[in-house]
C-alpha cells in the first residue's frame, strides 16, 4: 500500500498522502535508526480552524498562504499574513498541553504544532517515514506545505512515509493540526470518566530505512506446545513470522537469539514468512522470573534488537493457567496520568513511579484502564514480571449499531495489538468497559472478539461488564460472557448502592465454567479527610469498603481468579465536581494526587501480602 502511494505521489505530487492502514505501522521504533523530534514546539490555538477552513467553511486549497500548514511569509511591508508560530507560544513535545499552560485546562479543540527539523543526506534507496506514539484525537500532518495523512485515535502509534524529494537538508517545516473534541461516532464517545488531555502525547520520531525492511514481526511459545513433555525433554517450540514492507525475491533475514544459541536465515515468500524454532534450556516469563531474551533481526544492513518473553497464557475450566501453573491476579487498575502534576503520564520514569507504587502494593498485575497505555509502560511491565491488562476505549455508550464505529474500533484494537504483540507481560486484550446490554451490543462486541482472536490467539480475551444486584444476589449472566475467555466483572457495592456492610449477605451466581475477574471495585475518600467509617468520603469509609470487600472475596466462588481494584491513584475528571472532596478528581485513587497512600492502600496491601505468601 505505502509503495503505492509513493509511486503516485511521484506522478502527481500536489495530490496528499491517504491515511495508512494498520498493515503498515512499523513497530519497535526505539530500535530503529530514528531522529527524535520530541522537544520544544510552537503552537496556535484555533478553536474556529480558520487555518483548516476558509470563511464559507472549505477545507482551505494545499497551496492557500492563509493555510496554518504552509509557513507565513512577507515580502512586502504591505502583505497581509494573519498566523505565525515563534518562540512566545510553545509546548513540550511528547506532553498533553492541559497540562502546560492555563488557557488549555479544559480546552477541547484544534491546536496547531509546529517545528523545523535538518536531515542529512539520505541514501538513494533509502525510506523515511515520521512516527507518532500517540495524538490525541485526530491529527492532520503536514510537511513542507503538503500533507502525509490524517489519523484519528487517541492512544495508538501511527506513521507515514515521507517521500525523499518532499525533504530539504535544512529548515523542513512540520505542522500538525490536533483536535481532542469529542464526537458521538468516535472512540472513545462523548461520554468518559477521564480528562480529555489534548496534544501530542507520545514519543515523535523520523524513521529511517532501507528499501525493504521488517515491518512487523513475532515471537511466541508455540500455541499448542505441551508444556509438561517439553520441559521433560528440555525442548521448547517457538512459533514466529515476519512480514516486510513490500515483496523482495532477494530478501534474506537473519534472526539470532544469543542466549539459545539460535542462529536462523529466513527467505520470506512474497513479503513474509511463518517459521518454527527449536530452543533447549528455555526459561519460561512469570512475575517470579520475569526472563528476557535479546532477539535480533537483520536484513540489508538494518538490526532490529528486542528483548522478549516466552510464557504461555490460558485457562483450564475455572482456572487461569500461566506456564501450565494456576495464577491468581493480584491487580490493580492504573489511569496513563502522574497526579501530583496533572498530567498525561509517557516517559520511562513515569512508569517507574507508577510501577513502584504496585510493586509497594504487593500486585502482580496491573489493569490499564481504558486504553493502551504507552510502551514504557508495557516494556517496564515486562522487565518487572507484571501481568497486563490493556484495553481499547470502546467505554459506555457508543453506538453499537453504527458499523463506521466498528470500523474505528476494529481499527484501534490492530493497533494496540500490532504495537505490542511482542510483550511477554501483556496476558489479557481487552475489547471495552461496562457496555450495556443489548443484541445489538453482543454481536458488536463478539466481532472485537473474533477480530481480537485472528490477530492474535496467544493471549486471554476478556470485556469488563457490569453486574446487576438483585436485593443482595450478584448474579453474573451478560451474555457477552459466552465469548470471552474469562468473566470480568465491575462491582461497588457499598458505593453505589447501600453502604460497605451490605457485602456480608451478598450472594453471588456465575451461569459460566470460567475464570471470574473482578475488573473493578473500589471507593471515594479524600486524602486527609478522617472521620468514622460511615462517613462518606473519609479514608476510614474507603478503608472499610476495602476490608468488607476483602472478606467478601474470601467467600467467592472457586472460579474467583483475581481482582484490579480501582484504582491505583486520585484521577482528574470532569465528572467529579463536589466543591470539597472532588474539585475535578476522581477520589477512588488508594494514593493521593500528592502521592500519599489512603488507609485502603494498607488493606489491599495487606491482602496480597497473604496471597502472595500462598504461592
């Protein structure tokens, strides 16, 4: 596809680049001979997109010097320019902008990021291609007057190759129009529980490439591997394939894993290749053993290095089996946001504060709520030995009937698994949050499921539902159950609905012969607010809702196989607007948003703290 759109472009160069497809995001771009363009951009903020539209609302003309994506330029005192980026209005570059500046905190609209970048003389047959980690919601890129394609999806990586005669050495001019408003027919909807955090969010990077290079690959323990005779034999089976940018009859691949003294030449058939390994003396991935091993792919001069697990994830009628071994999820959720600044989290010592904070816990597994989180956070997962949750934004109320809406979901979920097909901590795929039930939403969500499934059958897949108390009796019946693979569950009783205590007689029933997953459950408290245990929003309400769930959860059924309460730490939303103990923020946090532990946090601790001893 990306060939061919380059081919047109040489033809009819004043014609954009089209929205690439998912087939051709490349992955593992840390590993890639890149050129950061994070750092300091210039901005404009343009709620009306007059650099979008023109004054009868047309998409303004490529060529239009009233376009925010050309440079403005005078010539004459008397030529008229009204837009301009410089050095007064900038922002930081990976970073939400509600963060950054005042004017932004609850803005929703297009804002226009804008830099310059060199770049040193490119081979003749070399690509390059611009990545973007993550924009928050739809983006509009444009280099150089013209533009490469749009995207829309807030939380999965994207790119597009740049043809070599749109480059210049020096001065290349990029803009890029971002728009976070919420739209009915979007993903996520109108409707969250989150701050909306605009802006360029993630890592952005220039790629560089020769002219057939590995797009995507993959690494996994063989599907159907009986664990038990291959640990006798001391043989393992490890299933892989690549696939390359375009067909190449010439192509060879090298792939070496150092440790397992694997040393493979891959010839691809067309642009992939499917292909088995034998490896002796393999140390299975678990939260225990979190072992990884360096893999390296080559091809014409490129090395791709990762670091991957091998583990296998399934279920056993009630059971969660990890390596052939039943494993309880001791979890927590986590929202992608550092508190204490009120800001969307990104870098890799972001996720160390938020993973130092589980590990405090004694979990062993988090919940990325409720989209995909970035990859610091899911390659820190696997270093760590944390078992991961992550979860597309299908979240509440969208429109199920809608197939544009599948469409863009479908899309969302290949990215999300494109992206991290390779992380060994990564167990369960996620298709969306609490959706209400209807046929129309089952056959909606069956469809994530299947599509979940073809990309990738090595993982768990799973849905938080919503349950219904009928005075007192749980009973676990939504039928999207009967597809996926464990039932997940979001409950709050004593929050909404009647007070901690009533947790004592409730009953539960589960219509299915699989693992049950309490996805959520959870309390509001202010920080520092204390008071008896029935006051609402003290710590000691929060600390009794967490010991009476506690109790529950040791009544359960011997399907219970773990739980991720929510949530790790205070949230910012708009939602949440009592003028004492909210002010913005989601209070369900067991940590502050200045980064002080709630006395539920000691409870849960404690919980795990004795289940863990069990292992």
């Amino acid at each position: 596809m990306m060939n061919r759109i380059s081919n047109l472009l040489l033809l009819l160069f004043l014609l954009p680049l089209k929205t690439v497809g998912q087939e051709d995001l490349i992955m593992n771009v840390d590993a890639r001979n890149t050129i950061s363009l994070n750092g300091t951009w210039s901005y404009i903020i343009d709620p009306y997109e007059t650099g979008f539209y023109d004054y009868r609302y047309r998409e303004r003309n490529e060529n239009d010097p009233e376009a925010y994506w050309n440079r403005p330029v005078t010539e004459n005192r008397w030529d008229r320019v009204e837009h301009g980026y410089g050095e007064k209005y900038t922002l930081q570059v990976p970073g939400d902008w509600n963060s950054q500046d005042r004017v932004f905190k609850y803005y929703e609209g297009t804002v226009w990021y804008q830099r310059e970048f060199d770049l040193e003389e490119l081979q003749e047959n070399e690509k390059v291609f611009l990545h973007f980690g993550a924009v928050n919601y739809e983006a509009h890129v444009y280099l150089n007057g013209k533009k490469l394609g749009s995207h829309k999806g807030g939380f999965t990586p994207f790119n597009f190759e740049v043809p070599q005669s749109l480059l210049k050495k020096e001065n290349n001019f990029l803009v890029v129009k971002v728009d976070n408003k919420r739209h009915p027919e979007e993903i996520p909807t109108v409707n969250t529980d989150w701050w909306n955090f605009g802006g360029i969010t993630r890592d952005v990077n220039l790629i560089r490439v020769p002219e057939t290079f590995i797009q995507q690959y993959g690494l996994h323990l063989q599907e159907n591997l009986d664990l038990k005779k291959a640990k006798k034999l001391n043989r393992m089976s490890i299933d892989g394939f690549v696939k390359l940018n375009k067909v190449d009859d010439e192509a060879e691949i090298f792939l070496e894993i150092p440790a397992l003294k694997i040393k493979q030449k891959l010839k691809p058939a067309g642009d992939s290749i499917s292909f088995s390994l034998r490896a002796k003396d393999l140390e299975l991935w678990s939260p225990k053993n979190p072992k990884l091993y360096e893999v390296i792919f080559s091809i014409n001069g490129e090395q791709i290095k990762d670091r991957i697990g091998f583990r296998k994830i399934e279920t056993s009628g009630k059971d969660i089996l990890l390596n052939g071994e039943k494993i309880f999820l001791r979890g927590i959720s986590i929202h992608e946001e550092i508190p204490q600044q009120m800001r969307r989290a990104h870098s890799k010592e972001d996720a160390r504060q938020l993973f130092g904070y589980v590990k405090d816990l004694n979990a062993n597994m988090v919940r990325l709520a409720h989209y995909p989180h970035n990859p610091n956070m899911t390659k820190m997962a696997d270093s760590l030995g944390l078992l991961v949750w992550s979860e597309i934004p299908v979240y509440w109320t969208i429109n199920f009937e809608s197939e544009e809406v599948l469409e863009k979901s479908k899309k969302q979920l290949k990215e999300m698994i494109y992206r991290d097909r390779n992380r060994a901590s990564i167990i369960i795929w996620s298709v969306g949050n609490e959706t209400p039930v209807s046929p129309v939403r089952t056959e909606f969500m069956k469809s994530l499921i299947t599509e979940a499934r073809a990309l990738d059958n090595t993982r768990l897949i799973s849905a938080a539902l919503e349950v219904k108390n009928d005075e007192g009796v749980f009973r676990i019946d939504d039928p999207l159950g009967e597809f996926t693979d464990i039932v997940s569950i979001n409950e709050y009783l004593g929050w909404y609905g009647g007070l901690p205590g009533d947790s004592k007689m409730a009953k539960w029933e589960v219509i299915y012969d699989k693992p049950l997953f309490f996805s959520e459950t959870g309390a509001g408290a202010k920080a520092g607010f204390h008071a008896d245990k029935e006051t609402r929003w003290s710590e000691e309400y929060q600390e009794w809702y967490y010991k009476e769930q506690v109790e529950m959860m040791k009544r359960m059924p011997d399907n219970y196989s773990g739980l991720s309460p929510w949530i790790l730490t205070d949230f910012r939303s708009p939602r949440r607007n009592h003028p004492v103990y909210q002010e913005g923020w989601n209070r369900k946090g067991l940590i502050d948003n200045e980064g002080t532990k709630k006395k539920a946090f000691y409870v849960l601790q404690e919980y795990y703290e004795g289940l863990m001893n069990k292992d």
